[in-house]
C-alpha cells in the first residue's frame, strides 16, 4: 500500500503574499461589528 501526498498547486500571488485579506482592507467611517451566538434560539426580539 502506497501511501503519496497530494500535488499541492497554490496560487503563486499567495505564496509571495501578494493578496488582499478582509483584515488588510481599511475603510474610513467604518464601525466594528461583532456577532454574538443567541442563547435563546427561537426568540423575537422586541426591542433594542
């Protein structure tokens, strides 16, 4: 039994770090969001 590691074939931009992330992009007058499991799954909600 022959066991043989895949051809990897990666994007030359990515291995010479030549991409943008969603972290490297800088907007201005952009707010933060962060989301936050529920505890109660099937709540409504009625105000905030």
């Amino acid at each position: 039994m022959s066991e043989t590691s895949p051809v990897r074939v990666d994007n030359p931009r990515l291995l010479r770090g030549r991409v943008n992330f969603t972290d490297d992009v800088h907007l201005d007058r952009i707010v933060p969001a962060v989301f936050v499991p529920s505890s109660m799954v099937h709540a409504e909600i009625f105000s905030i």
